[in-house]
C-alpha cells in the first residue's frame, strides 16, 4: 500500500446519492468482520492502493486497522471503501447482505476478482476493470467519532433509567464547567447528549 496507512471510519461514509439496497440477502459468509477485513486490506496491498478509506458502522480497534470480536450489530450494515490508484479515485461500497462482515467480504472477493482478470487477460486492465466505480468525492476527514452512551456514562446498554439517571447526575458533578475545576462545555455536552440517547430508548 504506500507510506500512507489505511483509515478505518466510522460511522459509515456512504457516498451521497448511491443507490441503496432495497432488500438485503443473508451473509453468506461465516468469516469474522475482523479476518474480511484482513482479507480486503490485503487485496488493497496487493492492488498498491492509496489513500484506503474503509468505513462502516462498526467502531475499529484504536491500537491498528481492524474491528473488535464482539460487537453490537449495526442497523445499517453497509460497508464503502475509498481508494486511489495511478492517481484516480474510486468508490466500492455494498450492503447487499444483512450483516457487515458479509458486505465487507464480498467487497475484498470483488477487488481479487479484477485484480486477477487483470493478471490473466491483456486486455482486462485495472483501469478498464475499475472504470465503473470512479469517484469525485474522497471524504478527507471523517465525522467525529461518538462514543455509545452507555460508554459515556459508565453504565451497561440494558440498564434501567434509574441507574442511567443516577449516573448523569454524578458524572455531571465531575465534567460541569460551573461545578468541577476540570469540567468543560464540551465534555457536559456529550454527557446530556448520551442521557438524551439513553432516554429516548427507554421510552
């Protein structure tokens, strides 16, 4: 891949104005997210694709490009990955299928698939090959990452609103910019954003 390292997004950068899928099929695969990732990070070395966007509604692993074992499953399982290649820009995105890991499988068998057409057929070149999925938009910073707000407020997803409430008004004490030395506006605005959250799903 270059110098450039591979940027794993979230939440999911869908290009404005590409089709959705109106119905999605069961992933066929049993692969992880975490090894269909792998699998389509290669293809991309394998490519010697830059500038890589890779992005979903899955949170990615902060220590290297990849996505935990255990995750909540998304509403929208759609995947899209950013590229370049001999300085043009391309878009694959899919969400044909129910599940992330599905969608992003079938992304990296879609990129082996040209790639090897390229390598057996002289005239099947990357470029031909590729030619549908160009883009003029590459997303140069992602939208800021939200933590879930259970995350936020030190509680567990299924907690009941007594706990949720009893744990803004303690973690209030702490980040209020009136109250706390180290407190901020920012910080006490993510705190009521995560207990509007909460409570909007226990209504």
């Amino acid at each position: 891949m270059s110098n450039d390292a591979p940027r794993l997004e979230y939440p999911l950068l869908w290009a404005m104005g590409r089709p959705r899928a109106e119905q999605r099929e069961p992933a066929r695969s049993k692969v992880s997210l975490a090894r269909a990732t792998d699998d389509l990070l290669y293809e991309l070395q394998l490519l010697g694709a830059t500038a890589v966007i890779i992005s979903c509604n899955v949170e990615p692993l902060k220590q290297f490009p990849g996505y935990p074992d255990q995750y909540e499953a998304p509403i929208d399982p759609g995947v899209a990955v950013y590229l370049t290649l001999n300085g043009v820009s391309y878009l694959f995105a899919c969400d044909d299928f129910d599940a992330v890991q599905g969608n992003m499988r079938d992304l990296g068998q879609l990129l082996r698939e040209k790639r090897m057409l390229s390598q057996l057929h002289a005239s099947a070149t990357i470029e031909r090959e590729f030619a549908g999925y160009k883009t003029a938009t590459i997303p140069m910073e992602g939208p800021p990452r939200r933590k879930p707000w259970w995350k936020v407020l030190y509680v567990s997803p299924d907690a009941p609103l007594v706990v949720i409430e009893a744990a803004y008004k303690g973690l209030a004490k702490t980040v209020h910019s009136d109250v706390a030395q180290a407190g901020s506006d920012v910080a006490m605005a993510e705190l009521n954003r995560a207990v509007e959250e909460a409570r909007l799903t226990r209504l």
